[in-house]
C-alpha cells in the first residue's frame, strides 16, 4: 500500500513569489496547492484533506494583515497547523500570526532541510491525539519544572554557606524568596587579610529568571573586585580625590582612608562600570548596601548604592542612625561615583539591612507592611541579631498570611 502523500496548501497574495517554496517542497515529496487569496485558500480547505497550511505574511498592508490574521485563528482552531512566512526585519508580523494560532515560521532564503524540518515536525504534532498532546506538554513543564529546581539549587550556591564568626559579633541572616529564584542577595566575607568584615545586601530590580541571572552577576563581580588588592596614594587622600567623605563636624579635612576602603570603593565602582560597559541593554539595575566593618572597634565604612537604609540600633531598642544612600543603584548611570560614608557600633548595638520586600509584603488585603511599621518592629529591646531578625521573620509570615509573596526577603 501506497504511503499517503501529505498535501501543503500554499496561501499568498502574490503567489508568483513562491516558485522557489514551491519547487522545495515537491522535491521533497509533498504534494503542494498554490492559491492568490484567503478566498481560494478557505476553498481549498474545505474541498481537501489538508495536512499543513503555508501562509505568506511577507509585506502585508494593515487590512491584508488583519484578514489574514483572521483566517489562520479560523483554520487553527480546527487543529490545522499554519506555517507564517517572513522576512528576517519581519518578525512583528510572525508575533502577530503567532497570537492567533500559527505555529511555525520560515525565513527566506529556504534551505531544504530546514524546510524539510519544519513542515514535518508540525504535521507530526498536528496528528497527535488530544491525550498525546497533553502528556507532551506535561512532560515540557516538567523538565522546565527540573530546569527552575537546577537553577535555584545552583542560585544557592551564590549564598554563602556560612556567614564570619568571630568573638564578641552575631552575624545572622534570613532569606525568602517569592518565587523559584530570586534577585535578591546577600553575601559577607572576610577582608584586609582577615582584619574586616564585607557584607553586602542587594535587591535586582525585577523577579523571577531574569533577575536571578543579573543577582549572579553582580554578587560575584561586586566580591571579586573587593578582594583585589589596590595601591592608594596617600597624596590623593590628602588632595581630596579619593572617595571619602569628611568626618562630621570636620570642614576643613577630609577622613584619611581606613584599611580596605579602597576596595570597597573599587567594588562597587567597578561593579557599575562593567555593567554598563557590557549589559547596557539589559536595562536592569540592582540597590546595595556594601559596608566594611572593623570587629576591634565597631567602625563601619559603608557604600548605599539606592538602597533601602539600614538601621544602627542600640541594644534597648534605639534608632541611633539610618546609613542612607551615597549614590545611585549599580548599573542606572554611566559616568557616577559612589561616596563612602561611615557609622559606628557600640557594645550591644544591631546593625539591620533589609531589602524592599520587607516593607512592601502585602496582607490579604494588600495593605503593605511599610517602613513606620518596621521601625516600630525593630524598636524593641533585643538581646542578638538572631532575635530581631526572628521577630521580623514571625511578624511577616502573620502579616501575609496566605497571600502570595509580592517580592524576595532579605534580612
């Protein structure tokens, strides 16, 4: 017995421009109607058994388009497939025929093999039964599902697995993320030999993939230049060129650099430029808080690039301070600079960073959770950093309820 040939319906309304389609396909063996129209098209239909229809969509005016458009959403919703021709500077008109139902697409000049591909793949889908289909879509969204679990458990590895111990300091921290991956992060690591603390907290703006890919980006570019080691003139201290600011209080003199702000300033700095310089079309742009604390006597050199400003609170529950920005978010602007300012720490004190999913978690009722809140949260006595982020974290779960999470968590 004969194997049945399958029959392409070619649709055009300038059917001469499709002789070197046309000669493809019945070299290869399929048995091809050229038609001028939807008219003819809609008659060929209906008269055969039509496996695949090809329409061309190259150089349609707005009412060509239209009607097109309506003849592939009529003849897809009967489980034909529809192939769009295009050109490469054509691709909007693709996206519109692919809203309405076309499947596939080609690009002239046509390779026989491509062509070849792409009109039995879809014929094939085409002639799958309706539980076929559905166990191929399941079987999609499942490996997607596997893809997304890969990459949050490699997200993780972004997150450090322990954060500095280190006598007479509690360093703790919490992280939620709203979805699968996240673009928030946090990170801290030894600097300066060992005699500093870097920690950072950033938010990426943005959720999901798209996010998590741009935090991996910048959490490793922002802890590799921190741990270069840069050579400081102290003539440009001195000068006023470096990127300290002056003490409170000090008019006439400018801070001398402490050990490892060079670094800090260079990370961040650095950070923004590669960005820049690289991902400029990526449009994306991440907040961060990037301190460097000294542990013998609780002095903090910090960078806020845009970011929500971290607390210094005394242990009876005091805001002392509100360590507020020093420059734009790393990647907005080519061309800024980010100023180093500095806080201080005393016995007992809790420094707290968060990122804005704190205070914009919203309630069933979408009531956000909002910045006077936490304040009111973190103005409690409190006997360890643990201990207030755990009040934060137990405050949030009641606040949300079972609402969906809006946005990642970090504290």
């Amino acid at each position: 017995m004969a194997e049945k040939q399958e029959q392409l319906l070619l649709v055009s309304s300038r059917p001469d421009q499709l002789a070197a389609l046309t000669t493809i396909t019945d070299e290869l063996g399929f048995l091809t109607t050229l038609v001028d129209g939807i008219e003819s098209g809609q008659q060929a239909i209906d008269d055969g058994a039509i496996d695949l229809v090809i329409l061309d969509g190259r150089a349609l005016d707005v009412n060509e388009r239209q009607i097109f458009g309506d003849f592939v959403a009529q003849i897809t919703a009967s489980n034909l497939p529809v192939v769009v021709l295009a050109g490469s500077e054509e691709m909007e008109q693709v996206a519109y025929f692919v809203v309405r139902g076309a499947v596939d697409y080609l690009q002239p000049p046509f390779d026989k093999t491509q062509v070849r591909l792409r009109i039995a793949s879809n014929i094939d889908r085409s002639h799958l039964s309706v539980d076929q289909v559905e166990h191929l879509q399941f079987a999609e969204l499942l490996k997607l599902e596997q893809d997304i679990l890969i990459a949050r458990s490699f997200q993780a590895v972004f997150l450090p697995d322990t954060l500095p111990q280190i006598d007479g300091w509690e360093f703790a921290a919490r992280f939620h993320p709203a979805r699968e991956v996240a673009g928030d992060f946090y990170d801290a690591f030894m600097l300066s030999q060992g005699r500093r603390v870097g920690f950072v907290i950033a938010d990426v703006v943005d959720k999901g993939v798209p996010a998590a890919l741009f935090m991996a980006l910048v959490r490793s570019l922002t802890r590799a230049f921190a741990q270069q080691h840069y050579a400081l003139s102290w003539t440009d201290a001195l000068e006023g060129t470096s990127p300290l600011k002056r003490r409170k209080g000090q008019k006439n003199s400018r801070r001398l650099p402490s050990t490892g702000t060079i670094a800090l300033h260079n990370a961040v700095l650095l950070t923004n430029n590669y960005i820049l310089d690289n991902h400029l079309d990526l449009n994306m742009f991440a907040t961060l808080f990037f301190g460097m604390f000294d542990p013998r006597n609780g002095e903090l050199a910090y960078i806020n690039a845009g970011h929500n400003p971290p607390y210094i609170i005394s242990q009876e529950g005091q805001i002392k301070a509100k360590l507020t920005a020093t420059g734009a978010a790393v990647g907005m602007f080519p061309g800024v600079d980010f100023q180093i300012d500095y806080g201080k720490l005393e016995p007992g004190d809790v420094l707290f960073a968060y990122t804005d999913g704190v205070t914009e978690a919203r309630a069933p009722d979408k009531e956000f959770v909002t910045e006077k809140r936490l304040e009111k949260l973190i103005s409690v006595p409190v006997s360890s950093a643990t201990e207030i982020i755990d009040r934060i974290d137990d405050f949030l779960k009641g606040f949300i309820a079972d609402a969906v999470p809006f946005d990642d968590t970090v504290s």
